[in-house]
C-alpha cells in the first residue's frame, strides 16, 4: 500500500510532464508562427521587387514619374482583377506596354 506522499509525488511528476508538454506545444507554435512571418516578408520582398522593375518600365516607357507609373500598374490590376504583383510580373516577363 502506498502512502499518502508518493501518491502527491506522482501527481505533481505528472502535473511536471504536462506543463513540459504545454511548453513544448507553445514553442512548435511560435516557430510555426514565426516561419509563416518570414514566409510573407520573403514574399512581399519579392513583389515589392517586381513591382518597382514594371514601374521603372513603365516610367521609361511612358515617360512619367514613379507616382504615374504606379497608378498605371493599380489600374491594370484593378481591371483585370489580378494582384499588383502578377500585373508587374507579367510586364517584366513580357516586356508589354501597359495601357494607359
């Protein structure tokens, strides 16, 4: 028979385990977390890289200022409902005018 306090041994062991387990789960998260950050920084990187490229395209091309270039690439965008950066990309890779 055991006694009383190897019975409070083993729950505060096991109670130990549990809160080794918790942290182990908070860690994985914020190393999930983190990751996915890095993940969207690499990307915006990236399209903000392509995006200035269509610009300095477009400025040259059309012959406006950097602000002009940009609302050019919005528009493009909005009216063919693609994101900024696929607009940019597809102007870099091809070398198309855009409208103005």
């Amino acid at each position: 028979m055991r006694d009383h306090a190897a019975d409070e041994r083993d729950r505060a062991a096991d109670e130990r385990d549990r809160l080794a387990d918790l942290r182990d789960l908070l860690a994985q998260e914020r190393i999930r977390v983190a990751e996915d950050g890095l993940a969207g920084m690499i990307a915006a990187m990236d399209s903000r890289a392509i995006i200035e490229q269509a610009k300095g395209m477009i400025m040259i091309t059309l012959k406006v200022d950097a602000d002009a270039a940009f609302d050019v690439l919005v528009r493009r965008s909005q009216v063919s409902h693609l994101k900024l950066a696929d607009v940019a990309a597809e102007i870099v890779h091809n070398g198309t005018r855009p409208q103005p």
